[in-house]
C-alpha cells in the first residue's frame, strides 16, 4: 500500500520518522509499504495524488482539505477525539475514517486515578491555600470503598475503572451501551446518570464529545452531586457547564476540581478558571506521552490493515454517525 504520513510542521509529540516507522513495523511484523513523509504544503501536494491512505493530525486534516487523492481508500487520524472535524462532509464516498483510540489508555488511566487521589486528599484545596500562604492542616481519606461515577468506558475510561477497582473503589460506570465492564460495581445508561449523581462522592468525565454528550453536566445535574464532592473532566471541556462548576466550587458545594480539558484552550489569562478555589489546571495532556504516543499510534494503525487483510472490520474505525 502506498502511505503518506504529514506530520504537523511543529509538534511536541512528533513527528512520525521513517525510522520510528520502521522500528514499529518490525515489532508488529508489519510487512512492507510505500511510505511517503511531509510537513509542508508542497510536500503534501507532491505525494498526495499517489496515496491510497493518509496518516496525519486532528488539526492538520483541515489544512489539506480538499482531499485530492483519486485513489484514497482510508484516512488514519492519530488523535482518538475527532469532534472538530465533525460533520465529516469532507470524507470522499469509500474512504474509511481511522482514529487512534486505545492509544491513550495507558497514559489516561494513570492521570484519571492520580486526579482521584489528589481530590480524596484534598490536594486542590491544599495548593489554594499554598498560593494564599496560608497554612492549614488538611487531611485525606483513602479510597476504599468510595463511590467513583465514570462516564465513559472507552480506552481512557476503562483503564481509569482498572486502577479505581485496585483500589477497592466501588465504581459506577454510565455508558450508551450500559453493558457490564469488569471493573464496575455496576453500569447504567446515560439517561439514568440523575439517580446516581447524588451518591457519588467522585464524578469522572471520559466519554467523547457528540450531540448527545454536548453539555452532559449542566447547572442542574452538577447541583446533583453531594456536598464535597470532587469531579475529573479530561473527556473534552464543553461536556460540562464550566461556569456553574466554578460556581459550585466558589460556593463549597464541591470539594474540589481536576480539569484537563475546557471550553476554551488555550485559556486565556482572565478567565475565572485561573483563579477559582479548590481547582487544579492541566492543559490538555492527561492522555499524551511524548515518548509513547506515536509509536501506540502507529500500532493502531498496523492492527486496522491486518484487519483489512484479513476481510475483517479495523478495530478503530470511526463511527462517524455516534461520534466516535
């Protein structure tokens, strides 16, 4: 197959090398392709035309549209979340869209629990009083027995559900199939997410963000929450009503934040996120590791053309009509 990969002209995580190729495909017995490597316009207007798949970025995708590529059969996205190239108007009839997910997991699953371990020990509120040279004896509690609601059970989230589950935690887990997870005391459908918001002491975000996640958490639905309870966001930032959680926070009926991801990015420097209590900022990297996510990438991507080989669906096609 003839391959062009084009890499972002300037990325913390990339690019991908010919020899970062290489050395993925050898460990996944990948057998040989022609591959084509860019980052500039030229580049990718030299070697497009040729191309039968195109490997690239979330954000460099809509640089290259129109897609003029006669003999195109398949896109391959290394980002999981694809939400800001939605309504996908732009895919040619035939052409399968990839993404990457399961990429993340590791990663993710070690941020999501590590947020949850700085909200049950009361980490945020220890650095708002930091900044404040304030000092307060704060004490946490261990996660046994802790009631964890996880909406999401995708890549991120069910890593997150492996390690709360390690930990004795009692998880809930909501998501669209409502089928059972391993890791969950119990799974339940979005629309019932009400009955249980009130019992839970930890609120994790992870699902991706489509028409029906669009504004999950509202005013309403995060006044749910008991007092003190403490919410981790690193699906995507318009899944939840930014201004009511800072309002809750401000007003102590929350414990305490992790957010990773916002309804804005970069935030800008007056936002009131900067300054609201009990709130701790990550800027969109819970889920990246430079020194991994192109090479998981990469494996994603050999794993969908075995499939294809093999008469079989990729194991990361995206459904562009859920969403992910």
């Amino acid at each position: 197959m003839r391959i062009h990969v084009q890499n972002p002209p300037d990325d913390p995580l990339g690019p991908i090398t010919p020899a970062l190729w290489a050395e993925v495909a050898a460990r996944c017995k990948e057998p040989p392709h022609d591959v084509t490597f860019a980052d500039d316009r030229a580049g990718y207007a030299a070697l497009i035309p040729q191309a039968e798949a195109l490997v690239t970025d979330k954000d460099v995708l809509p640089t290259l549209l129109p897609l003029e590529a006669p003999r195109l059969k398949l896109v391959f996205v290394a980002n999981a979340g694809l939400d800001n190239l939605a309504p996908f108007d732009w895919l040619p009839e035939g052409v399968m869209l990839l993404n990457n997910r399961g990429a993340h997991a590791a990663k993710a699953g070690e941020f999501g629990i590590m947020a949850v371990l700085m909200l049950a020990n009361r980490v945020p509120e220890m650095v708002t009083h930091q900044r404040a040279g304030h000092w307060q004896k704060l004490w946490g509690s261990v996660l046994a027995g802790r009631r964890l609601t996880l909406v999401g059970l995708g890549g991120l989230g069910g890593a997150i559900a492996a390690h709360a589950a390690h930990f004795g935690m009692r998880i809930t887990g909501v998501r669209a199939s409502g089928a059972p997870h391993p890791a969950c005391e119990r799974v339940v459908a979005p629309e019932t997410l009400d009955l249980v918001l009130p019992e839970s002491e930890f609120l994790l975000l992870a699902c991706p963000l489509t028409p029906r996640t669009r504004g999950l958490m509202d005013r309403r639905r995060l006044g749910l929450l008991p007092q003190g309870a403490g919410v981790v966001n690193i699906g995507r930032g318009p899944l939840m009503d930014q201004a009511a959680l800072c309002d809750l926070l401000q007003s102590g009926h929350l414990g305490g934040a992790v957010l990773d991801v916002f309804e804005q990015e970069p935030v800008p420097p007056e936002d009131r996120i900067w300054r609201v209590p009990n709130l701790i900022v990550s800027p969109h990297t819970a889920a990246d590791d430079p020194a991994t996510y192109y090479a998981r990438s990469l494996e994603c991507l050999f794993a969908d053309l075995r499939a294809l080989r093999a008469g079989e669906r990729p194991p990361t096609l995206f459904d562009i009509a859920a969403g992910y």
